[in-house]
C-alpha cells in the first residue's frame, strides 16, 4: 500500500482542509462510475480512498505519523495480535460518503451508470422462433428477457436502463446481453436458410412416396420423387428462419439420403443377385472416380 500522503499528493503537514480539497480532485479523476473498464484507475481510486480514510482520522494519522501504524492501518508491531475493532471516528469533518455526495449530488454532478454484460444459452429452436428467458442480474433481480425470432448465435440483445444505478441523479447504464444458441442434432443454419438431411428407403427412392419431414415450425409432408438419389436436395420455400426486418422467410433445404434395409433384406438380396440392370454404367466412373 503506498504512502497516504504520496497516494493524495499531499505534505505531511497537510492541513484538514488540504487532504479534502486533494480527496475531491482525485475521485473526479478516477472513480469507476466515470471510467468504466479502466482497471488502472480503478485501483487508482481504492488507493486514494484508503489514504482519506487514513488521514481524515485524528487518531490514526497521528499514530500513522509515529511510525504505530502501517498505510493500511495495521500495527506496525505485533503481527500475530488480532487486529483490534475500529475505534469510533473521533474526527470531525467530511466522511468519503459525504464528499460522494458533495460531488456527486449536492454539488448537481450527474454521471450515467456503468453498462453491464451478460451470456444468455438458448436452443436452437428457441432462437429460430423467439422466446422469452429468465434472467439473472448481478444485483439478484430476475427478469423476462424477449430473444427475438430469427436471432442469431452471439447476437447481443440491449436492455435499457439495467445497468448500474446512476449518481447524483443520472440515468442508469444499460445491460447488454449476449445470445449463445445451442446447436441442433438435425438442423443445420445458413442465414436464414436451414438445412436438414433426411434418410429414405430404397423403395420410396425408387418408386417416390409422401413423406413426413421436420421443419423449424413443426411437421410437413413432402413429396419424394420417383428415381430420387442420395443427394438429391427439396426446397421448402418459407420454411427457414422467419424474416426480419421485412425480409421474407428462409427456405428449408431437404438432402435425401438412400438407405438400406438394416439387417438387409434376404429377398433384396435374391432380387439384385440377379438382376442386370439395362444401360447401368460405372457410378464410379460417372463421378470421375476411375
């Protein structure tokens, strides 16, 4: 702990009056409510606070003085002593708390209130469609916090006037929230577009059939064309992440995938084992693969 007097740029002859005047002048300087986020001011302020607190104490200074005591009020002789309980202030004066005031409310000195920050885990259902999440702040309030349709992953959502309290009557710091969105097991995310991969079996591939597929606003059925691959791809027009700001709706991209009976079919099987099919070339070949 550095030195009160060097800590408020004072002499130690410093009158009553000199201490306070140098007090007020640091804590426009470094208090946290006008300098958010500067950590070397902040500690900056606890040193200067620490010193006043020292000072301002007849008592105190004059044993700070004689060497009894360290900066931090601690004697400076037996260490292994418990520290005694503070004695009652018998020094007459400005507190800290009134020189706050003083600056901060008596003297009309407005100062807005620090912005604070938060993570907020939503699914990714949730963040497609919108929801409402509980919240906890730091100061142990519970709010509702509306997470808009369409959100995306690391969004941060701005809540007005939860921050921290303002001094001498200045409006209050806002909170800012950052969205963090769970990934799905089956849906897939592009902008405001999805994409969802879908297992069909030989014979709805071969013969096409109507099936029931998931979408972000519930279930719909689709059609499989006949001859349809493992790649082939359906559009679902208006079936992604709901528009903002005027913007129409994502689409909703199905990629179907063939699938085999499992445990394979004995008469499949049969089937194919004897089965030549007419002008069938190299798959392979076809993909540039041989």
């Amino acid at each position: 702990m550095r030195d009160p007097y060097d800590a408020l740029g004072v002499s130690r002859s410093a009158s009553d009056e000199e201490i306070k005047q140098a007090y007020r002048r640091l804590v426009k300087e470094s208090h946290p409510d006008l300098n958010p986020g500067d950590p070397v001011l902040e500690q900056r302020f606890k040193e200067v606070t620490s010193a006043y607190d020292l000072l301002r104490d007849r008592e105190k200074r004059e044993r700070f003085d004689r060497g009894e005591i360290d900066a931090e009020g601690q004697p400076r002789a037996a260490w292994n002593h418990a520290r005694r309980g503070r004695r009652p202030n018998s020094r007459k004066g400005f507190s800290a708390q009134d020189i706050f005031e003083d600056i901060f409310g008596r003297g009309g000195f407005k100062t807005r209130g620090a912005d604070l920050s938060y993570t907020l885990a939503v699914d990714f259902l949730e963040a497609v469609n919108g929801t409402r999440k509980r919240l906890v702040l730091t100061d142990g309030r519970e709010i509702d916090v509306t997470v808009p349709p369409g959100t995306d992953d690391r969004q941060t959502l701005r809540l007005k006037g939860q921050g921290t309290a303002g001094m001498g009557g200045g409006e209050p710091g806002d909170a800012y929230v950052e969205v963090r969105v769970e990934p799905h097991p089956h849906f897939r995310r592009d902008g405001a577009n999805v994409h969802l991969d879908v297992p069909v079996s030989l014979k709805e591939a071969v013969l096409g059939a109507s099936i029931a597929v998931p979408t972000v606003g519930g279930r719909v059925n689709v059609k499989v064309p006949a001859g349809a691959n493992t790649g082939t791809v359906l559009r679902l027009r208006g079936k992604g992440v709901q528009g903002r700001g005027g913007n129409a709706a994502g689409d909703l991209y199905v990629t179907l995938k063939v699938v085999l009976p499992d445990p394979l079919d004995a008469a499949l099987t049969d089937f194919v084992r004897g089965w030549t099919p007419k002008g069938q070339t190299d798959p392979r070949k076809k993909a540039g693969l041989t």
